[in-house]
C-alpha cells in the first residue's frame, strides 16, 4: 500500500470500532493495521517514508 493509504488506513482505525471488519475491507490482516498504528503513533507525519528512507520522529 502507499504512504497514503496507509495513513487513511490508519486514519480509518481510529473511527471504527471492529478492526478485523476494517482490515477485511481494507485487504489486509488486522495485526497489519495495529502495526501501522503504532508506528503512527510512534513517527507521526514521518511514518511510512517508502523503501529505504529512514522513519523520523516529529522532533527529528
């Protein structure tokens, strides 16, 4: 997926409720989704930087 599915994927998580629902949807697995909401979480904006860019956090 892209960066920016990825963050609406991550986006979406957010305000739904079943999360194995949303992956099935999104054609991915749920620990998939919780994975990519960690690493949100973690680097914010910085998340999902493409192959062989290094992840940066907001204060980075």
């Amino acid at each position: 997926m892209t960066t920016l599915l990825k963050k609406k994927a991550v986006q979406l998580r957010y305000e739904r409720t079943n999360i194995s629902e949303l992956a099935r949807e999104l054609g991915i697995t749920a620990s998939q989704l919780y994975k990519w909401r960690k690493e949100f979480e973690e680097f914010g904006e910085g998340s999902f930087p493409g192959k062989g860019n290094l992840k940066l956090t907001p204060e980075q």
